[in-house]
C-alpha cells in the first residue's frame, strides 16, 4: 500500500536551492569581530540570566519566609496573647486615668448597695489620693486612706468580712472573663 505520489523528503532538500542541510565546512563568512560579538551577545545573556535567577531566588525565599508566618498556631497560645494584650492595655488605660468624683461616689453607692442594710458596716477604705474627691459627701460610713489600694478602688470593712470594687477588682474579673471565656 504504498503511494505513488510520495516521494521522500531528501530528494527535494537537494533541489532547494536556500535549504542548507548541514552548515557549510567553508567557514570563510566567519570573522573575529563576528566571534567577539557572539561572544560578548553569550556574556551579557549569561549576565542578564543570573540576575533574573538571583532576583527570582530572592522572591522565593521571601515567599517562604512568609509561608512560615501562616503557619497555624496552637490556640492557647493566641488565647494569651490576646489575654496578655487586653490586660496590659486596660491597666495602661487605667492606671493613666484619673479618678473623677462622680465616678467614685457611684462605685461606692453599689458597695453599700451590695452590702445592703448591714448594721456592722464599718470602714471604707480608699487610696490616699481618692480620699478627698469624696469630702463633703455624706455616705453614713467612717472613710480611712490605705496607700495598698490603687487609685479608683474601695474596700468595705465590715465585721463579717470585706468588699472589695473598682478599677483592679474589675480588671480582675475582666482577666477571669477573657480566660473562662476562650475556655482556659
């Protein structure tokens, strides 16, 4: 089953006149200037592809550098950053924070609210700084100044016992909430 019409494609290379099979062995059309040209051409397309490879090197280290950066995390850790961070950013805010007559004549309302009408309510005990925002306001309890209380916090002695509110107990319960909360 062969065609007739084939005829193998070297019988028409030796017909073309332009079509050069193999380079000639004259090597007459080559020059020094035309080897120098090549020669610097090859240098500075060497050149050129070391940058490139060095320049894509360097993004490929960048790029896993950056991987690494998403790797997951164990959640507990992130838990106490997070509770780290909130902490040490409200005691800043609070400890920057003056304390403002009418904010502390409230605190002090909802401790003797919470204590109630307890009869052995005996000592209110406030920051020496704290102690002068609330003369002249009659609270119907003894005050003293204890320089252990941070500023904006209270204690309520009373014989049974002691409450404690304000800025530290309330960043307290803030600390407890942040960790029960993300399940510490």
């Amino acid at each position: 089953m062969s065609d007739p019409q084939f005829t193998p494609f070297d019988a028409n290379v030796a017909e073309a006149p332009t079509f050069r099979a193999w380079p000639a062995s004259d090597r007459s059309d080559l020059s020094v200037e035309s080897i120098d040209e090549f020669a610097r051409g090859f240098a500075e397309g060497q050149s050129l592809a070391e940058t490139a490879f060095a320049q894509e090197r360097q993004a490929l280290h960048a790029l896993a550098a950056s991987l690494q950066a998403l790797q997951p995390v164990e959640p507990h850790a992130i838990r106490q950053l997070i509770l780290e961070s909130v902490e040490r950013l409200v005691g800043e805010i609070v400890g920057k924070t003056p304390v403002e007559r009418e904010w502390l004549v409230e605190q002090v309302d909802r401790v003797v609210q919470v204590a109630g009408r307890v009869e052995d309510k005996k000592i209110l005990w406030l920051h020496p700084d704290d102690l002068p925002l609330l003369q002249g306001t009659e609270i119907g309890i003894e005050l003293r100044a204890d320089s252990s209380i941070v500023p904006g916090s209270l204690r309520l002695e009373l014989e049974s016992g002691w409450i404690e509110h304000g800025r530290m107990v309330m960043l307290d319960a803030l600390r407890a909430s942040v960790g029960t909360e993300t399940g510490q």
